[in-house]
C-alpha cells in the first residue's frame, strides 16, 4: 500500500503564437500513516504508536491541533520515531506552516527508523514537493532522484521531478520525465492523463504544436472530462488556425469547468470565446 500520494498539475494554456495566461495550481492530496508496527517504547500514558493512530483519527475529523498534539507527544516518547515526524509534517504542512512541516521531513529522513513499508519513499516526495513549491528547485530534484533511486517504479516521483525541471526551464528533461511517468505508469490516485497534459504544455513551449495536439488528444482520451485538456487544446486549434474546432473544445471545458464548481475558470474560457466569436 502506497502511504502518500502527490497530484501536481499544471493546469493553464501555453499559447503557440499568440499571449495568454498560464494557470498554475497545486493540488495535494497526502495521507497521513497508521503505525502498522508498535517502536519499542512504551510508559503508563500509552506508547507512541498508540499516540500516532490516535493522531491521525483526529486529523481525518479535522481536528489538527489535536493531532499535532498527539504527534508531539509520540516523539517525546519515542524521539526516532520517524513516522511521527512524517505525520505531523503533514500536519504542519495543512496548517500552513511549511517551514515547521520542511524540519519535520528533514528529522523523518535522517532517523529513518520505525517506518511503515515503503514511508521513507513518501517522504523523499514529500519533501520534494514541498522544496519545490518553497522555490528551491536543485533541492527538490535531489529529493525526487532519492525517491526514484530507492522504487524506480513510482510514477509520481518522475511525474513531480518533471514539474521542477519544468519550472527550472530545462524543457528536454521535464519531456523525459513525463514520458518515463507515462511508460511505468504505476499511479496511486490519478493516471498518466496529468502528465500527458504537462508534457503537451511543454512540447508547445518548444514550438512543436502537432505533438502537443498528441499529447492533449490523450489525455482527453483517458479522462473524458477533463477540463483543462479541452481548455488548452481549444487555445491551440485556434492558435493554428482550427477556429471551428477550438471553440467546440472551449465550449466542452467551459460546461465541465460549470459542472466541476470551478467558478473562475469557467469565466476565462467564456471570456475567450466572447471574444473569438466577436
């Protein structure tokens, strides 16, 4: 069983030819970890694994404060415990103290001690992803090269490595990243659909729109709603001239973007057609 789970994407247009706006959002979806084995420590109040399940049953009811306590008091009890860390690293992470959640993956890492199978993977792309969204890129390469490393098989550590070179402006290594995501594609909660979108955005970036059409028709091919997918493929038809075909596609993301709740992209996409069939 797989302990955490990365789902980056980029979503946005990269215009071929003309201007537009790139949207970008991350959107995070990592759980914390039950002890599946207790660390040899215990005293009167309990001992640390029972503190780190009743950590995360707090989490899942919202209550982070409650398990940022719990968590606290597990590493007391235990100070190489490192799934505690791992876990209040979440927590910190939730609670918007990215700073505190960074120390806490940095102490999971160097204990290394009492993981459940296959954590330490997990919080190599944690870290990765937090590094990257904190803006050190070189960092958070090296995270995801440990990851990758240790299960050369994890998708989503190619797929996040991707993203950062991408961010890093070395387009030819995010295109291999994406592409190795795609061929090993051993997912946890989504599918290659996101990294066929990426590397679509990317081959438009380096002027090859026929690959990026590629690209996108997959990606649309294995998630019939995805809406991002219609979104930039729209741009592109019109962008080479496919203005009948653009605006079908714009049509498309703009009554899934409605359906999905996404209020703010739903008005771009009704924007540019407002302004396409002017």
């Amino acid at each position: 069983m797989r302990l955490t789970s990365t789902s980056i994407a980029i979503l946005g247009a990269i215009a071929f030819g003309a201007s537009c706006t790139q949207l970008i959002a991350v959107l995070v979806n990592i759980p914390q970890v039950y002890a599946q084995t207790p660390p040899p420590i215990e005293t009167p109040q309990g001992n640390a694994s029972d503190l780190l399940n009743l950590g995360l049953e707090k989490s899942n009811t919202g209550d982070l404060q409650g398990a940022l306590a719990d968590y606290t008091q597990a590493i007391r009890l235990n100070p190489r415990y490192s799934l505690a860390y791992y876990n209040r690293a979440i927590t910190y992470y939730d609670l918007g103290n990215k700073e505190a959640a960074l120390a806490d993956y940095d102490k999971a890492i160097q204990v290394n001690q009492s993981w459940g199978k296959g954590a330490i993977v997990d919080a190599y792309i944690n870290r990765g992803q937090l590094r990257d969204e904190m803006g050190d890129y070189k960092s958070s390469v090296a995270d995801y090269n440990k990851a990758i490393s240790i299960n050369p098989q994890d998708s989503e550590a190619y797929y996040n490595r991707g993203i950062v070179q991408q961010n890093m402006g070395d387009q030819k290594a995010a295109i291999a990243d994406y592409t190795k995501a795609i061929q090993v594609n051993n997912w946890t909660d989504k599918g290659p659909y996101s990294a066929y979108l990426n590397r679509g955005n990317v081959k438009l970036q380096i002027r090859d729109p026929q690959g990026a059409l590629e690209d996108y028709n997959q990606a649309i091919a294995l998630k019939k709603d995805y809406a991002i997918a219609y979104k930039n493929r729209g741009i592109l038809y019109l962008n080479t001239k496919k203005t009948q075909q653009g605006i079908q596609d714009l049509q498309k993301a703009a009554e899934l973007f409605q359906q999905q709740g996404h209020q703010n992209r739903y008005d771009q996409v009704v924007q540019i057609l407002k302004e396409v069939q002017r």
